[in-house]
C-alpha cells in the first residue's frame, strides 16, 4: 500500500487582529477545519506572523523597530502552535516570522510534531528588501525533518529559486519541499511557483508552496501579499501530465488540500522516463551539495 502524506496549504489572509485572544482563535479555527478535512501536515506562508503586529499600534509602522517589537509576541504564538500539533495530531509549520539571533534578526519558519516537539528552519537567503531595507539577516542550518508521514524539507519562499538547497534536502532523503512564500506582486508569486515548480523537476520529488495573500496596510514589510497554493511533481510517470497535484485560486483565502503519493517518488526515481535525480551527479559542472542533516519530528 503506498504512503500518502496529506498536505494542507495556505492561501492565509494577513489581517488586524483585535486582541491576542483574536490570534488565537483564528489559528485554532484554521488548523482545526484542515484537521477535520484530513490533513496531516498544514504549512501557513513566510511571515504570517506578521499580523501580530497589528497589536503594536503605531509602532507597526516603523519597519525596523517592529523586528524588535514583535520578539515579545512570538513565544505564546510558538506555543499555541505547538499545542494545537500535538492536540490534533499533525504536523504544522508556523507561520514565519523575523527572530532575534543576538543583535540581528533571522526569518525563522518553525516546525512542530504530533508530540509537540518543535524545530526550526531559517531562510538562507535574502531578498533585496529585507536586505536592504528591513535588516533581516540570512540564516544558518538546513534539516531534513523525519516526521510521521513524510520526510519534508522547507526552503522558505525566495530560498527555493536556487538549486542547491533543495538539492541538499533532496539528497538527505526528502519527499517534499514546502514553499512558504510571501510576495506582493504577480511576478514574485510567478517566480516562487516557477522555482517550486523545477526544484521538484529536479529532484524527481514534491515541492509545495503556501503563500500569504491580502493587505495589512498598517506594515510596511508586508502590506500587499499575493499569490496562489501549490502542491507539484515532476511530469513523469506516476505524477500529473503538467505535474501540478493541487493548485489554489489566485488570492483566494483558505486551505489548499494535496493527497500525495510519497512512494511514487522512489519508483520515478528508478522507472521515470529520464533521470533528472539520478544524472545530477553526472554532470561535470555540478557543484556539491552542501550537507543536509535529517532531524526527526516526530
């Protein structure tokens, strides 16, 4: 019998929140209707967390001093997540959010088990704004995360435009890439899906993007947001004719639901039409990946 991992997806609208307790019952409404639809691993975009800044008044409105503003907010967010993986037995993978590392801060997306063990991945690699303007730094570490039902790496929005990292997680043994993304215009949302896209043509494996969609005029970090959910495979044999196993409407709020065959990723691998995994190697110019350790979370 094939191993199916069932992904929900995103497509979640940033908005002012009145209170905490308003946080709180959002995220709970949200993962408790993906738990009851089947999923087994919700992924919410890269800085979804955001929207906590709603709650800081005029200071969500200086760019670089809601990084520090926002730090005090995020433990009992942590916690709700961890407490709503374990009590509804799934993985959930938080919403990302900017997180101190000293005297800098790190876009951190974070990771939570059935157990309510927890994990972190940090984007490695920065866009021009939050290099430029907003002072969030490139991150350190990449895992592999061994969970109850797939093996899943996170190469968070513009980290999965590049090769190497999915590569690395692909190499380490992952089934699934998940995407977080945040983008404001269409062609940052095309860029992330094309990236998804050939990271799973690549690796013969899934990659899946979750984006966050709406307006939060009180942020300048994250006040337009556009884009659309999708779970894809390599068009080969086993998978889809144009590989796309689940896509949401553009900007439409809520939950992108994926039921994927992991197996069909080792028998792709061995039997597909090419070999895109296999002959990476083969080729001369192929850099070596950099190590990809596999952390379990479970």
């Amino acid at each position: 019998m094939s191993r199916t991992a069932r992904l929900a997806l995103a497509q979640y609208p940033i908005e002012a929140l009145a209170s905490i307790d308003a946080y709180r019952a959002k995220i709970t409404a949200w993962c408790e209707e993906a738990a009851r639809d089947g999923a087994e691993i919700l992924v919410f975009p890269e800085y979804a967390a955001m929207e906590l800044t709603s709650l800081l008044g005029a200071g969500a409105a200086d760019l670089r001093g809601s990084l520090g503003a926002l730090q005090p907010l995020l433990p009992e967010a942590q916690a709700l997540h961890a407490d709503l993986a374990r009590r509804l037995g799934v993985v959930i993978v938080m919403g990302s959010a900017p997180e101190a590392r000293g005297d800098r801060f790190v876009n951190a997306a974070r990771l939570y088990a059935p157990s309510g063990a927890g994990a972190v991945q940090e984007k490695r690699v920065m866009t021009r704004f939050e290099d430029e303007q907003w002072g969030v730094s490139p991150g350190e570490g990449l895992s592999v995360f061994d969970t109850p039902f797939a093996r899943i790496g996170v190469c968070i929005c513009f980290d999965v435009e590049f090769p190497m990292m999915a590569r690395a997680l692909a190499e380490a043994g992952a089934e699934i890439i998940l995407a977080p993304s945040c983008t404001e215009t269409l062609r940052g949302a095309w860029r992330v899906r094309i990236g998804a896209q050939a990271r799973a043509l690549e690796n013969q494996c899934y990659a899946a993007v979750a984006p966050l969609v709406g307006e939060a005029p009180w942020s300048p970090a994250v006040d337009v947001n556009v884009g659309w959910a999708g779970a894809y495979g390599p068009p080969d044999r086993g998978f889809a004719e144009d590989g796309i196993a689940a896509l949401g409407a553009f900007n439409a709020p809520g939950w992108i639901h994926a039921a994927l065959d992991v197996d069909a990723i080792a028998h792709v691998r061995e039997q597909g039409a090419v070999f895109n995994f296999a002959r990476w190697r083969d080729q001369p110019h192929a850099p070596h990946p950099i190590a990809a350790p596999i952390a379990t979370l479970r």
